[in-house]
C-alpha cells in the first residue's frame, strides 16, 4: 500500500476511523535519521497490507505535532481505534519499527 500524507484536515478520516492499525512518520526535510529511517517506513507500506502508513511533515503540520508532544524527529507512533498504541523515537531498524506493530 502506498504511504499517505497526514495533514490536519484529513487525519479524523485516514487515522482516527481507520479500522486498520497506522504508523505514522513524524518527519522534516532537513531530519538527517528521518532520511534514514524513509526508505524503512517506505518498505513496509509496500509489503503490509495490514496497515496504513502515514507521513506527517512536522514543519508543514505543527498542530499535528503539537497535538502528539513531537518534540523530536523521527517519532513513529502506532495508532489502533483511534488511540496511540505505540511510539518510538529516533532512527531504528526494520525489525524495531515492525515490532512497534
């Protein structure tokens, strides 16, 4: 599945009713780890239908970042029934992220 871009005006429909679980990618453009931890992100959202996986540009979406305390990037938050299920901080392998799942 193709990763979406979270913004604030679509983020009730893609993440908060989505009955699939969602990882989203907090990340900005200069974030050395976040272009690290991309093509990671991108790899599973190719291979898990299972989930949705959302990127968040933390300089576009400050509200969304706020709303989630986003004080560091990347952050990868893991969201099930609307609800934070998980959350990590900073670069990790494949099998770290996975296991956020």
């Amino acid at each position: 599945m193709a990763i979406v871009s979270i913004t604030k005006d679509n983020f009730e429909e893609l993440v908060l009713k989505n009955p699939k679980p969602v990882l989203l990618d907090f990340w900005a453009v200069w974030c050395g780890p976040c272009r690290m931890v991309a093509p990671i992100v991108e790899q599973i959202a190719g291979e898990r239908e299972d989930i949705v996986v959302g990127k968040i540009n933390v300089d576009e979406e400050m509200e969304l970042a706020v709303k989630f305390g986003i004080v560091s990037i990347p952050t990868l938050i893991v969201m099930k029934n609307g609800e934070v299920a998980n959350k990590a901080v900073g670069y990790m392998p494949k099998e770290k992220i996975l296991g956020l799942l």
